[in-house]
C-alpha cells in the first residue's frame, strides 16, 4: 500500500506547509523529505515519525528530530490513500500549543468541505 502525500491550500492559494517547509535549512529540510517519503512509502509508519494528536479530531503530527531541535508537520488522513499536510511549526516545549492544533482542525474542515462541495 502507498500512500500520496499532498499539500493544504487555503481557498485563496495560500500552502502553509509549503512556507514552513521553504524556511527550513536544507538539511532540516532533507530530513523532513526523508519523513515524508517514509509517509508514503511504507505501510506501518514508526510513531517515532507520525502520531495521532490526543484530543484532537483526527490530526496527526509528522515527527522530524533534527539536532537538538523537534520540528512537526500536521497532517490528516483523507480517504485511504492520502495524507493531507496542513502547516508545521518548530516545537519549542513538550505540549503541542492547543491554537496549532485548533489551527490544523479548521484547515481539515475547509480542506474536507471544499473537497466534497465540488
């Protein structure tokens, strides 16, 4: 089983993901494509590299350990096959900040929305 990886736009155009993934060094960089490949490529992923977010409604993180700093990329699942990527972020402290979460809930609402409105 593969799966396909894709990137969220905002209704009008904007990639979140893709502007974190853009700020990143290129190695960070490398190593989030490494990830993201193990996304795509094998059929039970490492938690290491992707959980479920507790508490959140069905929001999972991308894990990327890179020197002393953590680096998540939210995503979700949509249908069997896809994984949708929302934004990322630099993680700063043990608890994932609640308005990132929050923030890839409402991006999966409006991806979900506008998927089946079509």
């Amino acid at each position: 089983m593969s799966r396909t990886v894709v990137f969220y736009r905002t209704n009008d155009g904007k990639c979140p993901v893709q502007e974190f993934l853009d700020s990143l060094p290129g190695k960070v960089a490398q190593k989030v494509t490494w990830v993201l490949n193990l996304l795509e490529d094998l059929e039970v992923i490492p938690s290491s590299y992707f959980k479920k977010m507790a508490g959140a409604d069905d929001i999972w993180e991308c894990r990327i350990q890179f020197g002393s700093n953590a680096y998540r990329i939210f995503c979700f699942p949509s249908g069997d096959s896809v994984i949708v990527l929302t934004h990322g972020l630099i993680k700063k402290t043990q608890k994932t900040p609640q308005r990132e979460i929050e923030k890839a809930e409402a991006y999966r609402r409006d991806y979900l929305q506008r998927r089946f409105k079509k």
